[in-house]
C-alpha cells in the first residue's frame, strides 16, 4: 500500500520536510550530524567512515525517497519557520506497515543547540498526527534507552505509553542495549480505546 503524502509540512514554529535527494541538503544533513555526532552517538549504531561525507548523505536521501514513495520509511527533516535553512532536527517513521498491524517504530534527533525549547515535541506532535490522519495507522512504537531520560519525557508529554523494556534489543555503538517499549494509540479510530 502506498500513501500520497505532502513533501512539507508547517507548524507554528516548524517546517517538517521529505527531502529529495539533492546536494545542498545533504551537506545541511551532514553538517547537522557532524554538529552533534557526541551526543548521537550514544544512541545509535557505529556508522562507518564514509557515513560522514556528502555523498553518503546523498545516497541516503535517494534511499529514503524511495522508500518514502512505497510508504515503508517517511523521514521529516526539521527547519525553523523563521529561519527555513537551518536544519535542526529529524523525525522519522520506519517499518511503516499497513498489514493487519498498521504500525510503524518513530525516531527523532535534535541538535543539541535547540534543547528546552518544544521544538522536538512540537515536530513529533505533528509527524505522529501525520502517520495517524493522512497515513491512517492504528500504533506508533518508541524504543528507548532507559537513560535517555529527555527521550522519555519527549515520549510522555506526547502521549506514549510505558510498554515495557525490550532486554539487548538493539545494537547501539557496538553493545546490545535494552530500550524500553513506549506506544501510542490513534486517538481517532472508530473502536479505539485507552484501556
């Protein structure tokens, strides 16, 4: 199944992006993950050396085009409103699928520049309403690090629930961790309840 989308998106302080691939923006991307590679590297797999360079970042963005055009990966990169050049977060939506599931796992980053301002929960609020009103899932999954307190507040304020902890599930910087379980429910379904 696929799903006809908008590339962009706005908020009162944001622009949420599908970006196409193209040079300019990946070397925004790769200057945003080389800004703040200390503090996402903590959560994230060992990326390999080339990772780091624009054409990487290129080959990646067709990636996630294509993906973004099947439905199974949708990926929003973050701008200010104000300032539309300025990267400064991403939102991503993976393992889209629309079985009789209709899930899918989130991830977000934010430089760490931007911290305790709302920003990263006002992109989430808005790419989770996406998923659930245009993309019509039932369920987005948070797997979380249960050190990454702010990761765990963003999920609260939200609207994620506590599942439980997932034990060495995912391979980060070369260990495997535990993450906890964090979910929400569309709110908007016919039948759909918050027991």
């Amino acid at each position: 199944m696929s799903v006809i989308m908008k590339y962009t998106y706005k908020t009162d302080r944001l622009i949420l992006r599908i970006i196409e691939p193209n040079i300019s923006d990946a070397e925004k991307i790769l200057d945003f993950q080389l800004r703040n590679d200390d503090l996402f590297q903590r959560y994230e797999p060992v990326h390999s050396e080339n990772f780091f360079t624009v054409d990487h970042q290129v080959k990646l963005l067709e990636a996630e085009h294509n993906a973004a055009l099947r439905s199974s990966l949708i990926r929003f990169w973050v701008f200010l409103r104000d300032d539309p050049e300025n990267l400064i977060a991403t939102v991503s939506f993976r393992n889209i699928t629309f079985n009789f599931q209709y899930s899918c796992k989130i991830g977000y980053k934010l430089d760490a520049a931007y911290f305790h301002h709302g920003y990263m929960t006002e992109a989430v609020k808005k790419g989770v309403d996406i998923m659930f009103t245009e993309c019509g899932l039932h369920r987005i999954v948070a797997t979380i690090m249960p050190e990454n307190l702010p990761s765990i507040r963003l999920a609260r304020r939200v609207g994620f629930q506590y599942e439980g902890t997932e034990r060495k599930s995912n391979l980060v910087n070369g260990r495997w961790e535990d993450h906890e379980r964090w979910a929400i429910i569309n709110p908007g379904e016919w039948g759909s309840s918050e027991d």
